[in-house]
C-alpha cells in the first residue's frame, strides 16, 4: 500500500460513505486522483464493493484452470477408424474454476484469477461466471489464444478411450502475471491453487505468498511442479494414484500409499488430504488421521475433489472441527459424484447441511 492510499484507508475507516468529492477535498488532490486510489484499493482486497466496505480478509484467492470440456459419449463400445453414434456435451469445469464455483454456491467470497481465450468458450465463461456471482476481475483475456479445452471421448460402459488437451494457454500464467494481484492474494484468508500452472509459478506462491496455501493436483505430466518447496503447503489435497506422481522426480520406490504419504509429511507438508470416488477419504497431520470409505454409486467423476477442495475451505473459514469440515468436504464431494453435471446445481450451505446428515445421521 502507498503512503496516499494508506491516508484515503484511514480516513475510510472514519466514514466508510465519504464522497471521492469530500476525499479529493481533504486530501487536496484531484477527484480523478481519487478514484485512481479507490481503485487500487479494490483491486488489493483493502475495500470491497460500493460503500467502501473494509476488506475483513474473510475472501480467498482461487488460482488455477477454466476447461471447456467437450466429451463425446458413445452408445456402443468404441470402434476406432470409424464413426460412433452417441453424445457431445460441452461442460465449462477446470480445477480452479469448479472450486471458485462451489465457493460461490456455499456464499463464500473469492477472486477467481485465471486467462482466458478470445474465443467464444471465453465468453462463456465469463456469462457462466456472472450468473453464478463468480469474481473474475483479475481474471485476463489473452488474444488471440484459445480458451483452455480438453476433448475426449467416453466408451459406453464409462471408461475414457482417448483425450486431447490445449492448455498452453495456461503457460501464460507467469509469476508476472501473478504479481500484479499478489497483493490481494496476501490480504485473502486463505489461498489456494491447481497444478495447472507453470512450475516457476508455484515457486513464485511458495515464496511470497503469505497466507495458508491450499494445493489441488489435477494430472500426472503435472503434479510433479509441487515438489521443490512442497513444505510450503498448509493443505494438499491429491489422489491415491496422484501422490506418486508427485514424487516421481525422486526416482524412489514408493508401493503403499502410506509410505507416500509419511513421506511428504516428513517433508513439512502440513496436511495431506486424499480422495477418489472409488476409495473414500483418508487424511493425515500431525496430531489426526482420519478415513472413510466410500459406499455410494457415482454417476460423473469429473469436478468430485474441486467440491471437495470448495467445501473443505468452506469448513475451515466458518471455524469447523478439523474432522468435521473433513466429513462436509467428503458430504460435498459425494453429491457432486451423484450429480450428472460437474459441480451439483443445487448445492448450497443448507443443501450440504441436510446431505452431511443424511450421510453421516448428524446434524
């Protein structure tokens, strides 16, 4: 914060509804210079909305990827070289966004910091955003990129023959990049990201963020960037098949997820949280380890652990028990799976209330 905007905050702090007109006043500066300080204010998270609303730092820094997933669902079991009659959807989803989306939906405040393409999937995305009162202000169109996508294609028994991906748009997320809303993020409570972004970029985070660091894996050419700082990281939260990625570049032999696990907790990994639809939840720290098994038939995969990630900081913020925010994410996780589309649409606070004690007979 510069010295004229610490001034404009103090004075905001005495009368959150002062006119620019009265500040420009006061401070003997042009009302235009005003408003250049206000804004930079909001861009920093100092205030928040119309009013001038002080910032509690209770919003959090959601970094990571926007897909536009284009799946083709074939009636019968594949054939290749040949022509499948069945499906296409086309689902807006990525790591980031689908955490950034169950925030909203449990009313937890959150910037969204991503590229986009200048494309139509871009637009899209922003459309999407809106309705869903997604914060995209540090969000940035890169021209003449395509909005990250990733097609493939789904046998009729469910299982995924073959995918193509084009993210380099992701590349464009630079430590630069990320320094023009540091500041912001180190006024959030908590921040958190997906391996979707380039290596240099998590070591950016690992060095100046400030706040906890939350960290959501999501594939194997690119799990293995968290490893050089991994200590950095309050929360990871991966997969039973993921966490060996993590530590491919080791060159050990890991063969129980156990020995993974103690491993990268030895490491200085504060908290490590692993889930699959398949397996259930198990979680370890330094003075808890938790699991549960999963028993519950699932329609769609795809966004479970991004719920899962939303739900748990949604725990953690309104000062839940550590092992029962751990049972809301997994409640979460678990009607996202039973869901035909990514992220449920009708979750909500109350919503996982009623799922948590269906699940769990508590309330």
């Amino acid at each position: 914060m510069t010295k004229r905007e610490e001034e404009i905050l103090n004075i905001i702090q005495k009368n959150p509804f002062i006119s620019q007109e009265e500040l420009a006043y006061i401070l003997g500066i042009s009302r235009a210079g005003v408003a250049s300080h206000i804004h930079n204010l909001l861009n920093k998270g100092y205030i928040i909305g119309k009013g001038y609303v002080l910032s509690d730092r209770q919003f959090v820094s959601v970094i990571g990827g926007v897909n536009i997933d284009i799946m083709g669902i074939s009636n019968n079991p594949v054939v290749l070289d040949n022509s499948n009659p069945g499906k296409i959807a086309h689902t807006l989803g990525g790591a980031g966004w689908n955490i950034a989306l169950t925030l909203a939906k449990l009313n937890v405040g959150n910037h969204f910091i991503t590229v986009y393409g200048d494309d139509i999937h871009g637009k899209n995305f922003l459309d999407v955003s809106k309705k869903n009162e997604i914060n995209t202000q540090c969000c940035e169109l890169i021209p003449k990129e395509n909005t990250s996508t990733y097609t493939y294609i789904v046998d009729s028994n469910g299982d995924r023959v073959v995918g193509v991906d084009d993210m380099e748009i992701y590349d464009r997320i630079t430590p630069e990049f990320i320094e023009k809303y540091l500041t912001k993020i180190n006024n959030s409570q908590i921040c958190v990201f997906d391996t979707n972004i380039p290596e240099k970029t998590i070591q950016f985070l690992y060095d100046k963020v400030k706040v906890p660091l939350i960290v959501k894996t999501v594939s194997q050419n690119k799990n293995m960037r968290l490893l050089k700082g991994i200590e950095n990281i309050d929360f990871l939260i991966t997969t039973s098949r993921e966490i060996f990625q993590i530590l491919e570049p080791l060159k050990k032999k890991f063969t129980k997820v156990d020995q993974a696990v103690n491993y990268l907790y030895e490491c200085g990994v504060k908290n490590i949280l692993l889930f699959t639809v398949q397996d259930g939840l198990y979680f370890k720290s330094k003075t808890e380890s938790f699991t549960i098994q999963n028993k519950f038939k699932i329609k769609n995969a795809t966004g479970a652990n991004a719920c899962l990630t939303g739900a748990l900081i949604w725990g953690l913020k309104n000062h839940l028990p550590l092992k029962t925010s751990l049972k809301y994410a997994y409640a979460a996780a678990i009607n996202s799976a039973e869901s035909e589309e990514v992220i449920n649409p009708n979750l909500s606070a109350h919503y996982l209330g009623d799922i948590y004690t269906t699940i769990f007979g508590e309330s």
